[in-house]
C-alpha cells in the first residue's frame, strides 16, 4: 500500500475557556469585578487517529460544536495541535470558512497569484492555467475588484476554482459548498469526483449527507471531540442517526425574505387525517403544510420530497404535474399524500419543501427539511434481507408513485407520475 495522504496519531487541540465575569470579558469590564478566575480547559479534539490513502474521499460527521471544524484547521496548520501529530504529503488546499486564505483589499486576480504563492507554485504556472481558474469561476467580470466587494458566493467560487486548478494533492472543505446557487455545486461535485480518479485525497466537512455520499466512500463520526467511528460512509451514518437522532432535525420553519409568505406548522398525518410519527410499511402518508401569504402569491410552484440520508425517495412536484394553486392569500393549508410510498421499514424519513414563484425560477426560500417520521418495522417486513440498507442509491430518480395533492381552494388533484395528472374529487380528508 502507498503512503498515506494523511497520517493522524493522538491529534487533540484544546483552548482555554475564561468564565464569564472575568475581567477579560464584556460582562466582567461592565460589572467592575477585578478578579481573575482562573480558566479552565476544554478539549475541541482529543485523541483522535486515522489516516486517510490517495484518491480518498472522507466525510466528518457530527454535531455543531463536535470538532469537525478544529480538526480541518489543523490539518490545514491554521492552528497548532497541543498534542499529537498530523502529516500530509503533497500540496494542501483548503476552504475553511467563506473567504478564508483571500486578503480582502487585493483583487480576485491577485489573490489567485497570492494563493499560488503559498501552495509553492511559480507564477508561469499560475499564468498558464489562469484563464481555466477564471473559466471554473464564472466571475470574470470582477477579477479585478477587491474580493472585499464579493459576496460570499463569489469568493467560494473563486476558491473552489484555484484548489481544482492548481493540482492540489490534498483539498479540505469546511461547508463551503453549502454557499451558492445549485448549478455551481453541482460542478464543484463533478470536479471532485474527477479529482479522485487523478489519485487527489478529499476531506470535508457537510451536513448535505445525500451529496455527501454521492461521492465519499467513508466517514468519520467526532462526537465531543472524540472519533467515535471510522468506516464506511453509510454504515457509519446509520449509525450516527440511530444514536443520536441528528438526521431531520428541524431547527426553524422557513419563510421568504421579504416576508411575502412563511411556514406556520409541517405535520404528517395518517390515513384518519390524524398527526402521526409512526407509520406502518406501505401506509399512506399525509404532509400538511400551514402557511401564511402577507400579499396575494399567484400560481406558485410546490414541491414535497420525502428523503432518507441517503437521498431523496418520494417526490411530488407541480413542475411534473402542473396542480398550482390559483392563489396563496392569509392564513391557509394545502396537503400532498403518497398513497403506497416504498419505504424501507425501521428508518426515519426527512420531509423536505421547496416552493417556486409563478416565473417558475426564483424560490421562495431554499429547499427546507421541515418535519420527520419513521416507517415502523424491520426491513425483513416487507421482503428485503436484514443487510438491505437502502432502496436505491442517490444516482438514481426518485420512485414514481402515485400522490395527490389538496390545495387551499377545497380542489384536489391525484397525479400518477407515468401518466397526465387527472382532476379528483376532494378525496383526501380535510
């Protein structure tokens, strides 16, 4: 076997913490306390080994605050371990924060030539493969603008766009990639997965878990600081939402930003119209969303996709079947049910909306995981093996079953994907 890209043995960072009240601290200089407590240690990354081989694509899972992010700076040496060791062949590129690594007041031209500079990369080279960097950007334009005056989107593209052209042999990416419109992540994707096949190592960090294991074959799980697991990307998933419950958390209901319409309550109901969380293999699933509409929102453009971890399944769209509501106004409801959803039993579902103004293209807000529910059962239940971990992998459609929706007018419309969607009776409960 080669040397590894990535050697980690021990590796522990830890910062210490001063209480509040100190004098060093806002509210000690507003109290007037002139006592200094004594801070106190706290471990961000403690004992943690693994090594990662050429061509790897490894993927950090954890909760906010489990030592994703300081593990990634270290590897970088944008801060020094207080104990351990990581080594790393080859040239490093990293994306830690939006705009990370950029001097604010040079151009986006300079700081292409001034990230070169630190990889080790003479500037014929860097002159050679300028107008690829450029091209990968889109943001030809403003290369000559201070990158102070860039959006965040701008600087991930320029960043992205230096680390795939200057042959980096190692790339690590902070949830980066989470900035930005779809199309450009959608090519940052490509580009990496043709970095692997060129033998280059990739280490990131994404709460995306469907792009995620579209191209990363194994996973490492920090929880406090720790390793807790490192194998094989969907097997250590499963194991980080069976422990911990983290897959379709929801945090806060969305809502546009000039505050035309908001998200009051997502609930799954059952086949009585009753809310439910639990749901036997086959059933009917009914989501209903409650929203508000401050002003009139015409003819809008819904979408329901119900994913595991390992991407999305069931989906109803009014892009396929064309069942727009006339009129969103006030407070109201509309609720969209899979009749024979093919979901694995014992697994929890995340429920995900998008909706779409009239022109078809500008969202209201992005695509939000909005509630969650779990398929009752073993897998055995409905005929697959007990190692059976998913229905299909992320590469592939969602299964076309058949759905309905029931929009705020009282109309309802029951849409076979393989066919036109037809005109119903009001055959959901309301």
């Amino acid at each position: 076997m080669s040397a590894p890209s990535i050697a980690c043995e021990g590796l522990g960072k830890q910062y210490l913490i001063r209480p509040e009240g100190s004098p060093d601290s806002p509210a000690g200089s507003r109290s007037g306390f002139f006592r200094r407590p004594s801070p106190h240690p706290l471990w961000a990354v403690r004992g943690v080994s693994f090594a990662v081989q050429p061509g790897e694509n490894v993927a950090i899972l954890g909760r906010n605050g489990s030592g994703k992010s300081t593990l990634l700076k270290m590897l970088a040496r944008v801060c020094v371990p207080t104990e351990g060791r990581a080594e790393i062949r080859g040239r490093v590129g990293a994306l830690l924060e939006v705009g990370t690594g950029f001097q604010p007041d040079l151009t986006g031209r300079e700081n292409v030539y001034l990230s070169a500079a630190f990889l080790g990369m003479p500037p014929r080279l860097v002159r050679a493969r300028f107008d690829a960097i450029l091209a990968f950007s889109e943001i030809e334009e403003f290369i000559d603008v201070p990158v102070k005056r860039y959006s965040s989107g701008m600087r991930v593209r320029l960043g992205f766009a230096v680390a795939a052209e200057l042959d980096v042999d190692v790339l690590l990416l902070d949830e980066v990639l989470a900035v930005g419109d779809a199309a450009f992540r959608q090519k940052c994707h490509l580009r990496l997965r043709q970095m692997l096949t060129q033998g280059r190592t990739v280490v990131s960090v994404s709460h995306d878990t469907s792009r995620a294991l579209d191209i990363a074959s194994r996973a490492l799980w920090l929880d406090h600081g720790k390793l807790v697991e490192d194998g094989p990307f969907d097997e250590v998933l499963q194991s980080y939402i069976d422990r911990t419950g983290a897959e379709g958390a929801i945090e806060a209901l969305p809502a546009s930003a000039d505050g035309s319409l908001r998200i009051l309550a997502v609930s799954t109901l059952d086949l009585t119209g009753s809310p439910a969380e639990e749901f036997a293999p086959l059933s009917p699933i009914t989501i209903e969303v409650r929203y508000f509409a401050a002003l009139p929102v015409p003819r809008p453009y819904l979408r329901v996709i119900v994913s595991s971890p390992f991407g999305p399944l069931q989906s109803a769209s009014n892009f396929m079947d064309g069942a727009r509501p006339e009129v969103l106004q006030g407070e109201g409801a509309f609720r969209c049910t899979f009749h024979d959803p093919m979901l694995l039993p014992g697994r929890t579902y995340t429920v995900r909306l998008g909706m779409v103004r009239e022109d078809g293209v500008t969202p209201f807000f992005p695509r939000t995981d909005v509630a969650r529910f779990v398929v009752k059962g073993e897998p055995s239940d409905v005929g697959f093996g007990a190692d059976t971990a998913r229905l299909h992998t992320p590469s592939e459609p969602c299964m076309l079953s058949e759905y309905s929706w029931s929009l705020p007018d009282g109309t309802s419309y029951r849409a076979n994907p393989r066919d036109p969607v037809s005109r119903a009776g009001t055959d959901i409960p309301r």
